[in-house]
C-alpha cells in the first residue's frame, strides 16, 4: 500500500496539535504535514513531543496562499487534507469580521482550489484521496433551554461573524462535491476542552485566573448552555471519520454533555480550589458577572447518533474525569501558560523555525 501524504491546517493550535499527535503516533507509515500560520493561537511548543518524528514536518504557510499551498501539495504528493485553520473566538470575531472572513472563507476556498487543480492532475483523479472539513456547531444558530438537539438535518443560523464565516466556508466544501466530484465531508462539533487550549477561552482561563486569584467574568447571568467534549474524543473522532466516513456525508461530533455556565464555572472552581488546597469555595468570591456578549447564543446541543451508529464513535472520557486531568495540565505546565502569558511563545516559535530551516 502507497504510503499516505496528509496535510492537517491549523496543527498548532489547541485541537489541531491533538488530531497531528493521534496521526504522527497512530499512522507511522503516513506522512504528516502540519501547515500553519502562527498567528496568536499557534503554538509548536504544543507538538514537541512529535517535532522530531519521521513522519512529521511543519511548513509554515498562510492557507490563504493559494499558489504556496498547491506547490506543496504537488510536491508532498498530497492525497487527504484535513482542515482545522480557522479564527475561533467569537468575542474576537466581533472585532475584526474581516479577519474571520478572510481565514476561515477565503482560506478554506484557496485550500479546495489548490486540492482541485492537484487532484485533476493526476492519472488517477480523486480516486483515493478526500478532503476533510472540520466546523462548528455554532453554524445551526441556537437552541431553546429543552431537549431539541442539532442534527445534521438543522437548518444554519448563524448569529456571530465567526459562525457565519464558518458556515460559509462550510458551503464551499459541499459546491466543491456537488460541482467537481470532491470527495468531501464536514464535521460539526461541538465545544471541545483539554490541554494545550489558548487561555482566552473559558475553561483554562478561568483555571489560570482562579491560580492567580483573578475576577472569573461571566456573561449576563451565566445561563447559556454548552455541550462539552474532551478534545482526545474528538481527535479520535476525526481519525474514525477521515478513514471510514462516507463521503459527501456531515457528521455531528458531540459530547451529550451539557452545562449551564455558571454551573460549570462553579465546578471549575471546586476542582481548581482542591488541587491547590484551599477550602471548598474559596474562590467563588471571584465570580464577577459583566455585560452580555453582542448575539450570544443561547444553548448548544449536538445529536451525535449518526456517527455512533454508523462508524462506533462516542465518547471515552467521562466529563468529570475529563475536567479534573484538564485542570491538573494547566496547573502541572505553568511554564507553557506563562510563555502564552508574556508571549515568549511567539519567541519560540520563531526560534524553531530557525533551527529547522529546510
């Protein structure tokens, strides 16, 4: 059997170095690309386990580089990519729309495009390869506070900048199987947490201020819904689904794990407070509730009984467990934070792509 030549965007951020890890360790025969840009969220220090493996190599790239992307996919020899890139945090897409429109659309699209003209080109055409989308949840809009779920059959709604850049971008994987013959999937997922998430979003920054003793914000009353899943399970997911998923097809990848805000902040803090030894409710004092988010959602909830019934997928994490192995990471790699703190990472970064200049 040929041995596989996979480019995974985005493999320096937080799920993106999880899905490069699984496929590095897993799939030793494969050949690993990680293409990112480093922009804020991306951090190698997040793959230095794997940074000297065989089959891994980091290219440095803007995926909105058309031209960069297709060469190293004539080059590499490219037959699966798996799409993680995007601009995530949807405070910051309320910012800068431009930004989101421009990684998360055009990014996805000059991906498709280089796919399309790298694929044509060969004897084969797309027999073997498949090009693999990873979005959101957020695309389907919101859910009322009962037991309604996304599936894959919801209707988009999107409500903030960076789900509407995502479901456009979503859009466009889809035309490029309806109008080449692409052999496409997209996956929607719901919020992931773990190890090695930039502390801008919620879980390790409030385990990182409650460390410091720092006010923990919570949006209005702390009501709106979120189902939780422990980024590992959605690595393996994305590994189950690229290999075995039909194409053409969407899966939803959820956690069946919901939690009101402030319920989950207050368990947070219970965790956070008995690994550093202070009494049970110590830092809930912290708690500190500010002005609603611009459009904020009010529950997510994901139907994963497609992916479990077709390819065996769920959950291996309890979220309890999950939580506390989470927690224990952030505060066992105190170094890592304060290089995202003080941005020393950035440093770092740059000081690697020195030393491995090819």
């Amino acid at each position: 059997m040929a041995k596989r030549s996979i480019i995974i965007t985005g493999g320096a951020g937080f799920i993106g170095s999880h899905v490069v890890r699984l496929f590095v360790n897993k799939y030793p025969e494969y050949n690993i690309i990680n293409v990112d840009k480093l922009t804020y969220a991306g951090n190698l220090a997040n793959l230095a386990d794997v940074a000297d493996k065989p089959n891994y190599r980091f290219v440095k790239m803007d995926i909105c580089d058309f031209e960069g992307v297709l060469r190293l996919m004539q080059e590499e020899r490219v037959d699966g990519v798996i799409h993680l890139a995007a601009e995530s945090h949807v405070d910051r897409s309320i910012a800068e729309p431009f930004t989101f429109a421009q990684t998360n659309v055009m990014g996805t699209l000059s991906l498709l495009q280089a796919a399309k003209v790298c694929w044509e080109s060969c004897a084969e055409g797309y027999s073997g390869k498949r090009f693999y989308h990873i979005s959101t949840d957020e695309v389907y809009g919101a859910l009322e506070f009962d037991n309604t779920l996304f599936t894959e059959q919801t209707s988009y709604n999107p409500h903030s900048p960076y789900s509407a850049s995502k479901a456009s971008s979503d859009h466009f994987v889809r035309a490029y199987h309806d109008t080449y013959g692409m052999p496409t999937i997209v996956t929607n997922c719901s919020n992931n947490y773990g190890p090695n998430q930039f502390p801008e979003k919620l879980i390790p920054l409030f385990i990182s201020n409650i460390r410091q003793q720092k006010s923990l914000p919570v949006y209005g009353k702390g009501e709106n819904v979120r189902d939780w899943l422990y980024v590992e399970d959605h690595a393996r997911a994305i590994d189950t689904i690229f290999h075995n998923g039909r194409v053409a097809q969407t899966y939803n990848i959820g956690g069946s794990n919901e939690w009101r805000n402030i319920d989950l902040i207050k368990v947070i803090i219970k965790v956070v407070d008995r690994h550093l030894g202070n009494a049970e409710g110590h830092s809930l004092g912290l708690i500190e509730y500010v002005t609603d988010r611009l459009g904020h959602d009010a529950r997510y909830a994901i139907d994963s009984s497609k992916l479990r019934n077709e390819l065996g997928w769920e959950p291996s994490v309890q979220f309890e467990e999950g939580l506390d192995r989470t927690v224990r990471w952030y505060l066992e790699n105190g170094a890592w934070l304060e290089d995202i703190i003080s941005g020393n990472y950035q440093r770092r970064n740059n000081e690697y792509l020195e030393e491995n200049k090819r």
